[in-house]
C-alpha cells in the first residue's frame, strides 16, 4: 500500500518559492515522462486499476507499476501499487506497439490477465504527461516537489509518502503556513487529472 500526502500548490510563484525554502535540503531532480495504458475493453479503469510506464532522466530508467483501489481524502492518498524494473527499450517498444506486453515476462502483466482480465485484445496506450520532481530530504521526510506539464496546463505539488501520514502532514502544513504559502488538499490523483483533461477537477 503506498500513502502519500498531496498537497496542491496553487500557481508557479507559489512552487518556487517553496523551492527556494528547500533548496538546502535538495538531494535530486528527476525528469519523468509518465505514459498510461488500459485494457482494449476498459478493462482496468473499470475496475479502478491503471497501469503506468514511467521513463526517467532520457530514459536511463524505466518502471512499470499498477496501481489499484485508489482513494484520496483530506490530502492523503493511498493505493496498491506493484512495481517492476524493466528495459527502458522494451518500454519504449511497449509505447508504440502495446500488444509488446503480451510477451515480457512480468508478475504484473500476468497479473493484468489472471486477476483483472485483459482480454486477447490486449493494452491500449491513453497517453500521458511529463513531470518534474525534485527531491528534498527535509526534518526526517522524503519531500517531493512536483512541476507537471499536461497539454492543458501545468499543476504544482508537494508529496510526501509516509507510513505516518497525519503526522507529516501536519508537519509539512505548518512549514508552509509558517512561510506564507498557500496550499490546498489536493482532491484527484495526477492520473485523474490528466483523464479529466482539466487542471481543477
């Protein structure tokens, strides 16, 4: 179960002066590109699963993750997540021609035909979004610092995964409270944003 606290920013100020604050504290910056699939029949959104390839830095990493039984409440999101390395060539060749997955040797696309019943039609690619997420290890939290472009817009976040999240939340809101930073509860996943096609879902 991977939780996390979600806290929106609401404007581009608002993310850099943020990042100013925490740039004592800066471990790294990673370049994301997040692309999505689903099964030919709907077969995964049906069942509030998706699945996700994300390529980092120019493509020196790739992973493949599902995530499933999402839920977001007062800031705080959580949901089954499986995770796997792969080639970031074989995922790239995955993007292109979905039906790829068909043949990698994965407990998640094994899973995707078992459990959730993707059919012989197969993925089909949704698209996705790019990100850029900058890494603070601030106060005994593992902060990161989100600046994701969708073609409709940009959104600003600030995420913390926790196994405490009601702790480092408040922790983290009085930090921004402190420093004049507005925020709000974020109320959708990225993912969900990027579907509604809206920056304010």
């Amino acid at each position: 179960m991977e939780v996390e606290v979600k806290l929106r920013l609401p404007d581009a100020a608002s993310h850099q002066k943020l990042s100013d604050l925490l740039s004592p504290f800066h471990v790294k910056t990673l370049i994301q590109e997040n692309i999505f699939f689903d099964g030919a029949a709907a077969e995964l959104s049906s069942k509030f699963a998706v699945l996700r390839l994300r390529f980092y830095d120019l493509d020196s990493r790739c992973v493949l993750s599902l995530k499933s039984q999402p839920q977001i409440s007062n800031g705080i999101s959580r949901a089954e997540e499986v995770e796997e390395e792969i080639e970031p060539l074989i995922g790239r060749a995955c993007v292109a021609e979905p039906w790829r997955f068909k043949s990698m040797s994965s407990r998640i696309i094994k899973r995707l035909r078992d459990e959730l019943e993707v059919g012989d039609e197969g993925l089909v690619c949704l698209g996705g979004f790019r990100n850029v997420r900058a890494v603070y290890a601030w106060n005994g939290l593992n902060l990161e610092l989100d600046e994701t472009h969708f073609d409709f817009g940009t959104n600003y976040e600030i995420e913390c995964e926790s196994s405490e999240p009601e702790i480092a939340k408040k922790l983290l809101e009085g930090f921004l409270e402190e420093n004049g930073i507005s925020f709000s509860n974020a109320e959708a996943s990225k993912f969900a944003v990027f579907r509604s096609g809206k920056l304010h879902y």
